[in-house]
C-alpha cells in the first residue's frame, strides 16, 4: 500500500465524526485486511468438554434456585402467600420488683 492511501486513510480516521458509520465500517474493513488472520481454535478434548458440561449444570441449577427465589418474592408481594404475624411483645418488667 503506497502512502497515500495511508494519508487517505488518516484523513478518514480524522474526520470519522463527518462520516459516521460508514467511516467505521471502512477502517473495520481496512483494519481486517491489513490485520493478520486469526487462528482456528483448537478443539477440545473430552476432559474439558466434561468441565464445560458441569460448569453448564451447575449454572442450570443455579438459575433455577434464583427462580425459584424470584417466584416466591413475587408471591410475598402480591399477597398470595399469607404470613404470620409476629408475636406480641412482652409487657416492660416493672422496675420497682427488685427491691
């Protein structure tokens, strides 16, 4: 790439604000071109597809107790589930017994 495609591409960058999202989605283009390529991942072997598959499990159960929480909440809330009063306080000890 000569330089002046640099100097138009600094020209572009500089006033990215006139050009809006056009102007970004050409450096997105320029940058993924100039950039070298990504490599492909690895695959996984069954030891961590294992510790994928429990870490999965255990925030399925997890969820669910939040749920499970967040339900009960809302019945609270909405009067749908009743609840006992506290019980009544006891009556001040007189001062005066002791002496």
């Amino acid at each position: 790439m000569g330089p002046e495609i640099w100097i138009g591409l600094a020209a572009v960058f500089v006033s990215g604000a006139a050009l809006g999202s056009a102007g970004v989605l050409l450096m997105q283009w320029v940058a993924g071109k100039v950039g070298s390529r990504p490599a492909l991942p690895h695959s996984a072997d069954d030891r961590e597809i294992e510790m994928l598959r429990n870490e999965v499990s255990d925030l399925s159960r997890q969820v669910q107790n939040l749920d499970a929480r967040l339900d009960f909440q809302e019945q609270l809330l909405s009067g749908a589930t009743p609840t006992t009063p506290p019980p009544a306080r006891l009556p001040e000890p007189d001062g005066d017994e002791g002496s």
